[in-house]
C-alpha cells in the first residue's frame, strides 16, 4: 500500500473516531417560529415557491461559528418575518448531507441567499431564474436584516398629481391601493404588501413630501384630516375610495385588503399555513399538504350531500 493511501485512509479513520466522541447538539431551529429546518423534500418549494427573497443558513449543530451566529440568526428572522423567509439546513442530518454536498457547501455556517426575478418567464424552469448569493457580511442581526431588505422589489407604480383625481375615480379593473407617503424609496413593509397581493391588487404611491394634494384627496376620502403621516386608500370597485384608518402595521393592511382580495403569499397567506403545518409535523411537505386539504374538502362535501339527501327524504 501506498504512503499516500495509508495516510488518507489515517486521516478518514481520525474523522470517523471524532465524529463518535463528538456529543449530540440538537438542531438550532427546530422551536423558532421564524426559521423554518429544510429538508431536499421541502426546500425547492420553500425557497422557489414564493415571490419572496430567502436566506437560508447552511450549518452544522456541533460548529462553534455556528452556534455563535444562531442568536443574531433568529433576531435577524424575527425583525424581517414580514417581508423576507429564513430557512436553515442542518448537514449534519442524514437526509441532509448528500443535498449539502450538491450545494457545493464546503465550511460552517455558510448563507446563501435566494432572490426571485421581478418577473418570471414562462419558457424558463423556475428555480433557474433566481439569483443565489453567498452572504459576506457580518454575521449579525442588523446586517443580516439591512441585505434582505435589499433584495425587495418594488411593484409600485409613481403617480404625479395631474393624474390623482382620475385614479381616484377609477373604478374600472382590479382593486386599487395608493399609498400617500413622504418616504423615498417606499418604505420595504408597504413593498411586501404588493408581494403579497401581487397580481390581484394594483399598488401605487404619491410623494406628498414635494406635493400637496389634501384638499384634492378629501374629495374622495373626507376623514382624511392630514398628509403628516403615511396613508394608505383603496379604490374599491364597488364602493370606491375607502381610507384605511388602522395602524401601518402588516396585520392590520393585510386584514383591511381581505375585503377585495386573498394574499397569494407572505405571513398571511395559505402558504403560510402549509409552512406552519409542516414546521409542526402535521404535513411532510407542500403536496403532503394539498394532497389531505383535497382529502377533507372531498370528505366535507360528501357529508354535506349525504346531509341534503336525507332532509330531502324526510320531506
């Protein structure tokens, strides 16, 4: 036998032998309702599945660095939980290494950013359209949060005032949302509004920083008393200008907008539902999901017909 040989089969023995002694250290997400631990089987719909820029952290449980950057990984989540996903990929798990290997993951922790186009081709494969990134900078919350808001698109168009009181009379089409702001660029929790409502809501701003159309506006909407803060309308089809009078908060947008449309995506989304089911075990991956939601739907409507069938022959 060869030098060469005997020393690599030395050197993977002493690996080996390390792993052994090495003591069990659980995975770092498994119980943060902000990171979500993927598998091959979950990860493509996950990370391609969305209109949604994600960073996933591809690590080791043992890995001091890894374990350093954990905390400042889950604050990181938590601050940006409305407008980008995190995911985390333990390789150090069985059904994990040989999709690491792929991943071409060579040191831990390693991030890589996925970030969707603006808009997706019809003839190209999906997954192929999106730009994967390692991530350099500090591995500390602010940074972490600051590059992923970076990665937010804006599907908003500008309005001038010349043409405000024609959208506002402009009942015509899909649902209208405007927002009045003094903010420039357009502040990243009102662009993921126009992620998660995308194709359903038509998302537009007015600087009222540089242009003052109050009086123009209360012709619409006469509640509004100011332009000091960032205002949000919706042109309803059917009922027209409608001022939305709650807080900037997500939650409460997103409640105020279900009255024209259902998010096809982010927080508040059936998505969200099926990520949460299958962070809790409840589904193993998205078509596990569909598949039992198609189940009871079928189940539900048979029951319902036996329901209609025996009233009809009590009558």
């Amino acid at each position: 036998m060869k030098f060469a040989q005997i020393i690599a089969i030395a050197s993977l023995y002493s690996l080996v032998e390390a792993r052994k002694e090495r003591p069990y250290v659980p995975p770092h997400y498994t119980n943060d309702e902000n990171i979500i631990e993927l598998t091959p089987s979950t990860f493509d719909d996950y990370v391609f599945g969305t209109n949604y820029s994600t960073i996933v952290e591809f690590y080791a449980p043992w890995c001091g660095y890894c374990q350093q950057l954990a905390p400042e990984f889950k604050i990181a989540a938590k601050k940006a939980r409305n407008f980008a996903q995190f995911a985390a990929v333990n390789c150090e798990d069985e059904r994990n290494k040989q999709f690491c290997a792929s991943q071409n993951i060579k040191s831990y922790p390693t991030l890589l950013t996925y970030r969707p186009p603006k808009t997706f081709r019809e003839h190209k494969p999906r997954k192929s359209q999106f730009v994967t990134q390692q991530y350099e900078r500090q591995r500390e919350a602010p940074a972490i949060v600051d590059t992923m808001k970076g990665t937010v698109k804006s599907f908003y168009k500008k309005l001038t005032p010349n043409k405000l009181e024609t959208f506002l009379s402009d009942r015509s089409g899909k649902p209208k949302v405007l927002v009045l702001t003094k903010t420039a660029p357009i502040p990243v929790l009102l662009k993921s509004l126009a992620v998660d409502f995308m194709n359903q809501i038509d998302f537009v701003y007015l600087d009222t920083k540089r242009n003052d159309v109050l009086e123009e506006i209360q012709k619409f909407a006469p509640e509004l008393k100011s332009l000091d803060n960032d205002t949000l309308l919706l042109i309803h089809p059917d009922e027209g200008v409608i001022l939305h009078k709650g807080k900037m908060k997500k939650s409460e947008i997103t409640d105020f907008l279900k009255s024209v449309a259902e998010p096809s995506d982010g927080p508040f989304s059936e998505r969200q539902k099926i990520i949460k089911a299958i962070k809790s075990g409840k589904a193993k991956t998205f078509s596990h999901y569909m598949k039992q939601k198609a189940k009871k739907a079928a189940k539900e409507a048979s029951e319902n017909n036996e329901s209609q069938t025996l009233k009809k022959d009590e009558l």
